[in-house]
C-alpha cells in the first residue's frame, strides 16, 4: 500500500485548482469523481431517494466544462470515478459555472464544472455542488472528498455496479430561464460590447442575449470581443478583477458609441461592468443597483426582503438597502459562506466586491448573465445614459483590494490593530475591520489570503483624501520591515 498524496494545495477552501498534468491529472480527477459520490452524492441519494430521476431513480450527477484543452478529458475521467462507485453521470458538455447551476437546480442533482475560472491556460479545476447547485466548500463536504480521494489514489477506488454515462444540451434550457427572470424584450434598444476573452461567454451570450439557441430576438445589438472559443487565451487572460484586461473594452465602448460594455470572467458566472464612458463600474455599484431592483419587486409582493452584501462592498450597500426597506446582511467573502446564508435566510439576492452575484430565484448560487441582464433591463427602462443612473451608487471613494505580501501574516494584522484600533468599532468576522465611520467617516479591513503569504487591503471613506491616507498607513504598517 502506497502512502497517501497530499492534495491540500489542488482541493482548496472553496474549489479545486491546480496545474494540468502537475497537480491535476486523470487519476486524480478520477479519484475526485469517485470520493465526490461517495461523501457527497452516494449520503444525498440515501436522505432523498427520489434523486436522480433522470436516471430512473439512480444516483446521478451532472456534469459540464469549460472551454480549455483539458476540460473534455477530465469530465471523461471524473464520471469514470462517479461511474465506479455505481453514480451515473449526465454530461452537458461546454457550459459556463452558472449554466452547470441551472442544470443542477432544474434537474435536482449534483453538479461538477470542469473549470479553472480565471486562471491562465496551464490551470484546471472543479466546482462542485449538491442538489440544487447547493455549495460544497471547506467546511460543507470538499474536506471530506479531499481525505478520500487522497485515499483512493493511494489504495484504489473501491467498486460498486458500474453506473451510465448519457448527454444531454441543456443551453437552450438554460437561456429561456434566465429570460424568464429578467425580461428584456420591452427594454429600448442597447448597443452592448461584450468581452469574452476567448472564453464561456463565447458560448453563452449568443444563446442567451442572441438567438443562436433559438430564442427570440432582443432590442439588443450585441458588439463582440474574443468570442472565439480558445482555452489558451491569445488575446488577454479571462481575468476581468486586474482592469489591464479590461483596457479593450474599454476601447471598444467609446468606439462604437456604446451605451455599455460587459466583461465575463473564465466561466463566465462573474461579469463586470464599463459605463458609455468607458469607466469601470464597482461591484458594488452593481450590488446596490440589482438589490434595489429585487429589494422593490419583493416589497411589492407583500415580503421584506434580505440581500446579503460581504464584509468589503461599499458601506452604500447597507445603507441604500436599509433605506429602501430591505435588511442588508454582512457575510465573510467567500460564495460558499455567502449562499449558505443566502439559503437560510432566503435572501433574494446577494452580491460581492469580486463581481460574483447571488439570486434566491436562481438556486441561490451565482450567475454572471443574470446580473448583466438586471444591468441591461435596469438601463433599458429609462432613457439616460449608464452613469448618470449608477451615480448615486457610488458616494465614497474606495482603495480597491490591494495585496502586500509579508513574511507574518499574524503580526502584520496586530501592527494594522495597534495603530488604528482606538477609538474605532472593530469585528473579527473575516480578517479584521476596523470602523471609524462616526469620526473620520472611514473603514478598512484586512484579510490573509487562504493559500499564499499574503494580507488584502481594503479601504473606503467618505473623502478622497482621507482614504488615501489611511490607505498609505495602513500600507506602511503592514509593509513594515
């Protein structure tokens, strides 16, 4: 008997991510398959036994992928682990994250994505859900899938009666869903670039916003940036967060007199905003304006409404919310953390600086598309021009996140404590946040980062200056030899 690999660096917090032949090969993606049906998968369909019906009332998991050269063959190989352990495996082939989600969520199983999201080309990795598009994290199940595949490779996957593998195309499915949650077709005519940067959004916009899944036509003119499917990403990485790749759609926008430009990440269930100015949008600009978009439609059935914001959006996000009669929730950043309490507080939306969006009507999981549509029905229903209607989003000035890297992770955050604590509100939810917003109207908050030796920086205030200053601080005590 062999010793048992570590697989600590490849199935992460959250996901799981590494080098394509280096840390993720077809044995492991294999022994992945098959610990996710035993600790996730095979106790699921125990507890609900009318799961997987698709499959005549097998266990069954749906699985889709990305677009990169690895991802068809490491589908292959995870429903070969699933299979092993007698859980038949539906494949819907190329999809993005949030297209994996509907598919779990209409078909009530659980899922596996094939992705590395925004990684460079060299990277792959999964994402997994349980029914529903349920989350499966650190703390949800992925410990107990990473102790086991680590114990398959090393002794084998055990074997039950071999489970089926079917297709099926779900895209169309998919795209009539979302149109169904956000209606477009009384909007007025937008002209809309959209960069895919080679990756799912590709895939995805033609059939959603377009008709190449046979939907019916939009008052939308679609502009198109790298939509060729290419998983190694020859014009800029699919990395939307560093604004280097957002510098051609920015571009682009002013070019053709946009009203609007969308950016999607590797999966494309992040999307990112340029106004008719060619101005980046915050996520939590965006937050404010989808919140207060179902915020509304909730009150107007008669409920109050919860959206749940993480720790570092703008403290508009709250206040806006609140004011509009919403109850704004703070939550660790992180989408495992925030739709467990999407789901047990039955928020109807919920939104993070990273630009990943959550909706109660979409599985309570993240959608990418579904925020670019509020995004475009939102613009569409009036008749000024984007920024004039995200200003009153954005009053404060924010740092962005910033990372230093340190040898004391530890250490640093209590240097950030000693020199800004006093007199200051000051929580430990996620990192450390430290409020002064009834004094100099300012908050930051510093978090160490799960994998690498780093702290992040975020800092917003009222006034310019003063976020510059306790940005620069902060940045020296932190930096502090």
């Amino acid at each position: 008997m062999s010793a048992a690999p570590d697989l600590s660096g490849l199935i992460k917090s959250y996901d799981v991510r590494g080098l394509v032949g280096v840390d993720l090969t077809d044995d492991v993606a294999v022994a992945i398959g098959a610990a996710f049906a035993s600790a996730i998968v095979l106790p699921d369909a125990a507890d609900l036994p009318d799961a997987g019906a698709e499959s005549a009332g097998a266990p069954t998991v749906v699985i889709g992928h990305d677009m990169r050269d690895s991802s068809p063959g490491l589908a292959r190989a995870i429903a070969r682990g699933l299979n092993a352990r007698g859980v038949d495996a539906i494949h819907i082939g190329l999809c993005s994250t949030d297209g994996l989600y509907h598919a779990s969520g209409v078909l009530d199983l659980p899922g596996v994505m094939v992705t590395a999201s925004h990684n460079p080309a060299a990277y792959n990795g999964m994402k997994l859900c349980r029914s529903r598009a349920r989350a499966v994290g650190e703390n949800s199940g992925l410990a107990d899938v990473r102790t086991l595949a680590e114990r398959y490779l090393a002794e084998g996957v055990p074997q039950s009666e071999p489970g089926s593998e079917t297709e099926r195309d779900m895209l169309a499915e998919y795209g009539a869903f979302l149109r169904s949650l956000v209606p477009l077709d009384g909007i007025r005519p937008l002209r809309v670039v959209v960069d895919a940067a080679n990756a799912m959004a590709g895939h995805t916009v033609p059939a959603v916003l377009g008709t190449e899944a046979g939907l019916l036509q939009l008052p939308l003119e679609i502009i198109p940036l790298y939509f060729e499917l290419d998983g190694t990403f020859p014009n800029h990485e699919p990395n939307p967060l560093d604004e280097e790749n957002l510098k051609d759609l920015q571009a682009a926008v002013k070019e053709h007199n946009a009203d609007l430009g969308l950016a999607f990440d590797g999966d494309a269930d992040r999307c990112f905003v340029v106004d008719e100015k060619g101005a980046v949008v915050t996520a939590s600009a965006i937050t404010c304006l989808v919140g207060l978009r179902e915020t509304a439609r909730e009150l107007a059935a008669g409920n109050t409404p919860t959206v749940i914001h993480n720790l570092i959006s703008s403290r508009a996000v709250q206040e806006q919310l609140a004011e509009a009669g919403a109850i704004p929730v703070r939550s660790r950043v992180g989408h495992s953390f925030i739709k467990a309490e999407m789901a047990s507080l039955n928020a109807v939306f919920g939104g993070e600086h990273s630009a990943h969006f959550y909706f109660r009507d979409f599985f309570y999981a993240d959608s990418g598309m579904l925020a670019a549509m509020h995004v475009l029905a939102a613009l569409g229903e009036q008749t000024g021009p984007l920024s004039e209607l995200l200003e009153p989003y954005a009053p404060y000035t924010a740092s962005g996140e910033i990372n230093s890297r340190v040898t004391d992770v530890t250490a640093a955050t209590e240097r950030v404590r000693a020199r800004f604590a006093a007199g200051a509100h000051v929580d430990e939810m996620d990192g450390l946040t430290i409020d002064n917003w009834t004094d100099e109207r300012w908050w930051l908050n510093v978090r160490p980062s799960n994998t690498e030796p780093l702290l992040r920086l975020n800092v917003e205030a009222a006034i310019p200056a003063v976020m510059e200053r306790v940005r620069d601080e902060a940045l020296a005590v932190i930096r502090e030899v």
